[in-house]
C-alpha cells in the first residue's frame, strides 16, 4: 500500500454550476497558462500535464468563501515555484519581495512564491504546509508519505525530499476548522491510493483524525496541526 499526492485542491468561489464556473474557470486558466498545463477536465477543474504527474484542482472551498488574507487569516498551504530570472506572473498581484523569493497572490487570493532558479519556465518545486511545529508535522508526513529523507531540518522549516518536495514552516495563526467558513481551508491535499481501506488504517495509525469517512469515492481527514487532506 503506498498514498501518493495526485491533486493539490484549491478553494475557490461558487455553490451553483454557473457559480462555480465564473468563480473557478478564471484562477484554473491562470495556474494552466502560469504552469504550461492544461484544463482536463471543466465539471470540477483540474488541470493537468507540464513537467509532473501532480495536477490542480479548484472548487472544493466552502460554499461561503473567504480569500485567504495572507498573511492573516488561519495556517495556509501554498505552492513554491521555480521561476527564470525576473519573471512576473501576469495577473498575479505582488504581496511581497524577500529579493531571493517573492510572494504573489493568484486571482481568487491564494498566495504563491517564486524562486529565482534555472528553469524554462515556472515549475511546481516544493508544497509548503504552515504549522505550530514543523518537525512534528513533517514525522506525521513522513510516515505517512513513506519520505524519510529530509533535505532540510531547522525547528522553523522542515523539508521533505521527493517530487515535489514538502515543506513545513512555523506559523502562530489559527489552524483550519474544516468544514467551519470562517476557519477555511483554502488549499488541501487529495491522496490517491490502490488499496483505500489499509490506506485508511494507515492514516489513522500514524497520527490523522477521521473528518468524514462516509463519502462513496473519498474521505476526509485532518493531520495533527488540523489541515484537512483526502484518500
């Protein structure tokens, strides 16, 4: 049995079809064209392809959605991208620049960063998970990722080996209180797996709280810091 991260899931706007549409086609477009992918499916958008076998979801927010604030607002999780050289993102609103790295917001809120490294274009490198405490939240990924190997190991960032790699860092905000709106989620995982029941046996023996295990195709559960993720 291994999990492995299929879908990284953004919330987005909408709780009707026409909604839903206006309020996910336009940041699913954005990521697409900002990651060289494509739109692969429009009933619930992913898109897909580029350089990785990760995809990107939109729409699974709640139905009164909240755009992230950052950096206020509960623990976030967001993407760090690998860029060329003063490259700028059209349609992406700068929030803030660290010179090695600089942090943007999509269309709908969700922030990113970009890294200045050699690449073509943008390229997902690493998903960045905000956290009390960063080693203790990387041993419960760790375990249940199966990624021992840590390329970083500091008691304010922690970084997991792999592609993309996963990174934990230190944050004192309000963890996510899923599916409570004023408490959203904003970003969460989707973890696929062959064998789903010893997935969910696993989960739960290595530290994660069941959210919803009714659902016929996925089930909800929080990691230890309170992030929501699905198998």
């Amino acid at each position: 049995m291994s999990l492995t991260i299929r879908n990284v899931v953004f919330a987005c706007p909408g709780d009707t079809p026409e909604s839903y549409d206006r309020g996910a086609r336009p940041v699913a477009t954005f990521y697409a064209d900002l990651l060289g992918m494509e739109i692969i499916r429009e009933d619930w958008f992913v898109i897909g392809g580029g350089a990785s076998d990760l995809q990107l979801a939109f729409g699974d927010g709640p139905i009164d959605y909240q755009p992230p604030g950052w950096p206020d607002g509960a623990q976030q999780m967001h993407l760090d991208l690998a860029v060329p050289s003063s490259f700028a993102p059209p349609g992406a609103q700068l929030l803030r620049d660290n010179g090695e790295w600089r942090v943007y917001a999509d269309p709908i809120g969700h922030p990113f960063c970009l890294y200045s490294e050699p690449a073509d274009r943008a390229e997902i490198r690493r998903i960045v998970i905000d956290c009390p405490d960063p080693q203790a939240l990387a041993a419960f990924y760790s375990s249940l990722l199966d990624r021992p190997e840590r390329s970083l190991d500091t008691p304010s960032r922690v970084v997991l080996a792999g592609t993309p790699e996963l990174a934990f860092q230190q944050s004192t905000s309000p963890a996510p209180r899923w599916p409570d709106p004023a408490y959203p989620q904003q970003v969460h995982l989707d973890l696929f797996t062959s064998d789903v029941p010893a997935a969910r046996a696993h989960a739960l023996s290595v530290g994660a709280e069941a959210l919803q295990t009714s659902g016929p195709d996925h089930h909800v559960y929080a990691d230890p810091a309170g992030h929501p993720f699905c198998i």
